[in-house]
C-alpha cells in the first residue's frame, strides 16, 4: 500500500517555520524583502509568480513585482536588476524564467548579485552547491529533500536514478543527493535502456518534463517515487512525469501532481531569501 507525500503539508509547514525566522527579523528592525520581476506573456509564469507573491505574505516577507511588457528590452531589464542590487531594502532577487527570446536568459542570471540570487541559479551558488558549502539552495531539489526528510526517509546508500539533467533541477537534485550519501545515478534523454536504471532505483526523481513518461514497468515494487514535472495537457489538467495511477500500485511513496513538488519549491523560496536577509545583516 503506498503512501502520498503531501507537499501542501509540507510546503504550509516549511512557510511556518519561515514565518517564525520573519517575525524575529522584523522584531530586529528588518523586513525581509523579495523582488519578483516577471516578463509578460507566458501565463504559466503569471501564475507561478501570483503563488510566489502569495507565499511572501504567508511568511510575512515583502514582496515587490516588476511586471514588464512583452517586448521590454535586454538592456533595460539588466538596468532594473542593476538597481535592485544596490537597493540595500531589497533582500533577494528572481526572474521568472522563461524569458521571451531577444533576452539573453544567461545574461539574466549572471546580472542577479550572488548574495541575492534567491533561486541559486548564479554560477557562484551553483559550485557552492557542488562543494557541499552554501546557504541558498537549489529550490526545487531542495524542496524534494525536504519532503524526504519530513517523511523519514533515508537517502543513505540508497539506488537513487534522477531522470532529467537541467540545470534547475537534474543537476543541483543529484548533488543534493550525493551529499546526503545517496548512490546516484542521472539519466537523461540519450541514456540507452533507462528502464534498466529505473527498476534498479530505491528512489526515482522525475524531472524530464514529459507526461506519463515514468510507466509501471519501470519502477520496481516499493520504490519511491517523486515527481517533480508539471506538464500542461490538451485538457488543460496538470500532470507530472510519472504514469500516477499505475506507478502509485508499485511505489511504497509518491508524490501526486499537483500538491507534490511543486508548493516545495515555493517554500524554499522563501526559506532563501530569510537566508539572504540574514547573510546581508551579518545574522546568523
Ligand atoms: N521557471 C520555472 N521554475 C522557475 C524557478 O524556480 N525560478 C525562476 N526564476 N523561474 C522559473
């Protein structure tokens, strides 16, 4: 019988604990504060960035949104991050990524001061990442550790196969996990006989981006099973990367999708940019 891993649970938890760093802040002087800059036209960010906003006010964090049109120029968006990294009142920095074509999405985060950069995309937060030494964390691999640790399970010496190599999730996710003593594998698009890897996994981490792609006869009985992908369908309905329906038989815990995954990576967000706060203040 398989257990869900409730990430709306979890997520409410994690924001909580936020909410207590918050107040002790506030009671110091300080406001946390989160910059959101969204580019217009992609309605899955609206939504995202909505949820961020909304987050920021559970934890008693200030958010500010820079909503820019459509076509707003590179150079123009690098000038906003520009000023934000010198605002002394601004605590943490994100744009929503994508970003529309003429802008350079690299040059983006490469603009986002390292100390505010609440997504941990930065070159610099990610080797610190890979050097098991920061403070800013990946946010949606973070966001599965925290379900694993909220649900007592143990990473050690455990098979565990992270399907997908993004730089957002694949990668930070596998070093997460090598930290934490896992034995890990990353499998990805061009990987021959992946089935094989799968069924061999005590732990699989989907995050390929593709709906359904995790199916029955790859996963072997009482794995568990996280899905970190959020496919859009024809119908409109969400699904993740893993065939729910059939997998949840085998597994011993899933996440579903929606209320896996995805309010984890909002609440690491938050968790960020108390951290950033605390590191600017010199708190620790
Ligand atoms: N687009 C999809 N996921 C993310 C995220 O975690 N952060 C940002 N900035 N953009 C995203």
């Amino acid at each position: 019988m398989y257990k869900i891993i409730d990430g709306k649970e979890v997520s409410s938890y994690v924001k909580q604990q936020v909410k207590l760093q918050t107040d002790i802040l506030k009671q110091q002087g300080i406001t946390p504060c989160l910059a959101v800059i969204i580019v217009e036209g992609d309605p899955a960010s609206r939504v995202y960035v909505n949820n961020k906003k909304r987050a920021c006010e559970v934890c008693g964090i200030k958010s500010l949104e820079y909503a820019l049109a459509g076509d707003v120029g590179e150079e123009e968006l690098l000038a906003l991050i520009d000023k934000l990294n010198n605002d002394s009142s601004v605590n943490g920095i994100l744009c929503q990524l994508p970003v529309p074509k003429h802008i350079d999405e690299k040059k983006v985060i490469d603009a986002i001061s390292p100390a505010k950069d609440v997504d941990g995309f930065s070159a610099e937060n990610v080797g610190k990442i890979w050097l098991g030494d920061y403070s800013i964390s990946p946010c949606t691999p973070m966001g599965v550790i925290e379900l694993l640790d909220y649900y007592k399970i143990d990473v050690q010496g455990k098979n565990c196969v992270v399907v997908g190599r993004s730089n957002i999730v694949g990668k930070p996710m596998a070093a997460l996990l090598l930290e934490r003593n896992a034995t890990v594998t990353v499998c990805h698009s061009k990987t021959k006989d992946l089935a094989s890897f799968t069924k061999n996994a005590d732990i699989i981490v989907a995050a390929v981006g593709r709906a359904g792609f995790i199916t029955a006869d790859m996963v072997s009985e009482g794995a568990v099973v996280i899905d970190v992908g959020i496919n859009r369908l024809s119908d409109g309905k969400l699904a993740g990367d893993v065939d729910f329906e059939a997998v949840k038989e085998k597994a011993s815990y899933i996440t579903p999708v929606p209320g896996g995954c995805g309010p984890m990576t909002i609440a690491v967000l938050m968790k960020n940019t108390i951290e950033a706060t605390k590191m600017q203040n010199n708190i620790k």
